[in-house]
C-alpha cells in the first residue's frame, strides 16, 4: 500500500474525480465506459506530475 501512496499523485487522483464527477452529472451513460479509462490514466498522469516537479525542484 506504500508503494501506491508513492506512486500516485494526489493532485492527479483529484483532478480524475472532478472529471468523473462531471462525467456522472452530465453523461451519466457515459461513466461507466470512462472510468477505466481513467484507472488507467491515473499512473501515466502521476508520473509526468512527478517529472515535472522534479524539474522545477532542480531548477532552484
């Protein structure tokens, strides 16, 4: 479970549920075909989150 807490970022995992959460409220049909879609963006997402923190953190 640590491991996943490192992996996913939490600003990401917000933002992929306010897009669920808009998906549900305004194509409702459409969620249920969306969120694989977004389980599986939520690792890519996080980690170009994390490259680009990386970069900034460096740049100071």
């Amino acid at each position: 479970m640590e491991m996943l807490k490192k992996c996913l970022n939490p600003k990401v995992l917000l933002g992929l549920g306010v897009v669920a959460l808009g998906i549900a409220i305004f194509a409702p049909k459409l969620l249920a075909s969306a969120l694989p879609l977004l389980i599986i963006a939520a690792c890519p997402l996080s980690m170009v989150a994390m490259v680009v923190m990386m970069n900034k953190k460096d740049k100071k």
